[in-house]
C-alpha cells in the first residue's frame, strides 16, 4: 500500500524548512536514536513540480513527504483523504472540513510541555534540572488521564468518532491505525459524515449565520475556532 499512498505535509508558519531538516536529523535530534525512530533527509523540490511544493522529506526505506507551504491550507486538507494531526484547534478545523483524522499524542517525553501553571506547581515548573523535569512530567501525565477525549470532535460528541492514540505511541502503531483506515473507505465516509454533524451542531450554538458561513472557509473556520476557544 505504501507506494500507493501520497504523504503531505503543510508546512507550519511558525516552522522552517531548516527547522524541519533539524528534527529529521539524527544528529540533532537525540529521540531519533534514543526512540529509535526514523530519520530523514530534506531536497529541495524541482520547478516542475507544484508550486506550493517547496522541498521533499525522504525517509531511509524509500517513503516521500512532500512539504507544501499554503496558507491557510484548508483546500489542500478537503483533498486528504485521511489527515494525521496532534491536539489542537486544527482538530476543529479538520471537524469543520469533515476531513477524517487520527489525532496522536506521543507521551515519550511529556518533561519539555511546561505550560502556563500558578502556584507552587508553577514555581516548581520553573526549577531547572531533573526537578523542573519531573514536575512537568506529573503535571501533564495527570492532565491527559483527567481530560477524558482530547481532540475537538470527540469533546463534541462525548464518545469517539475519530481514533485518539495516546501514550508511548511508536510509529508503526501509527501506520498500523492509518493502513486500517485506508483499506475500509466505508469507516472514512461515516467518519466524514459523524464529523460533520457534530461540526455542525456547534455552528448552530455558536449562531454562525449564512453570510459568515458564505465568507469562504478561511473567514468562516477562523471565526468559528475562535469561538470555540472562547466558550
């Protein structure tokens, strides 16, 4: 299946390709072998290819990604058939869009999240060192047990329409849940279709009217996020 499938990766605004090359680097990256994950290596793309495309992230056993730099890249996910994300209001977006998804959140190393936190549990987030370390550890591992479902559409719906994996998420774990979802394209379309009746059900809380929704979908999903966050 794998030379059957396109792999796309927009590129963030707050990323840079150099920024990117470093994470696929072993070199500077220690999980890379610390986790044993795979590397990889950047190319810049060719004139002949789309013009959104501005380079290529090779892996060592042959798979291509293709690094896209389009803002705000909502027409490129409608085209997705299935879209790989993390926690987030991108899991509104994708929502909004009815573009099915597997959210994943790797706790391998939850040390480095130090999040806005009061009190002492604040003062304790700032002590560098292995106490710094491990009190942001205990504080992010109780708040994934306690948060119940942590993307957006299965807040919606109180049960779980798209797959969440969480914890010590190895990559073929990943594959695994994606290869599954490709091979059964009824689970996609009734995944496409439950996102967007929960999507909806919140436009019409939130009072989104016509003329917001007819903006276009940069205008009518950024107000809806905001919304979200806001509530």
């Amino acid at each position: 299946m794998g030379r059957n499938v396109r792999f796309i990766l927009p590129l963030a605004p707050t990323v840079t390709l150099n920024k990117l090359e470093q994470f696929a680097d072993p070199s500077q990256n220690m999980f890379i072998s610390k986790f044993q994950w795979g590397s990889g290596e950047l190319v810049m793309a060719t004139s002949n290819q789309h013009s959104s495309m501005i380079a290529n992230l090779l892996s060592k056993n042959g798979s291509q990604i293709e690094i896209w730099q389009v803002l705000p890249p909502y027409k490129l996910f409608e085209e997705c058939t299935l879209c790989l994300t993390t926690i987030g209001t991108n899991t509104a977006e994708l929502g909004y869009l009815g573009v099915p998804m597997v959210v994943v959140l790797p706790t391998h190393i939850l040390q480095v999240f130090k999040g806005a936190a009061g009190g002492l549990m604040g003062l304790l987030l700032m002590v560098p060192g292995h106490i710094g370390d491990m009190a942001a550890y205990l504080m992010n591992f109780m708040k994934i047990k306690t948060s119940g479902f942590v993307s957006w559409p299965n807040r919606w719906a109180k049960e779980e329409i798209i797959p969440e994996l969480i914890g010590r998420i190895e990559p073929k774990d990943v594959a695994v849940k994606v290869v599954e979802l490709l091979q059964s394209p009824s689970t996609l379309k009734n995944m496409r279709a439950a996102l967007l009746r929960v999507s909806n059900e919140q436009k019409q809380k939130l009072k989104l009217n016509e003329t917001e929704l007819q903006d276009g979908p940069a205008i009518a999903i950024a107000r809806f996020v905001d919304d979200l966050v806001n509530i």
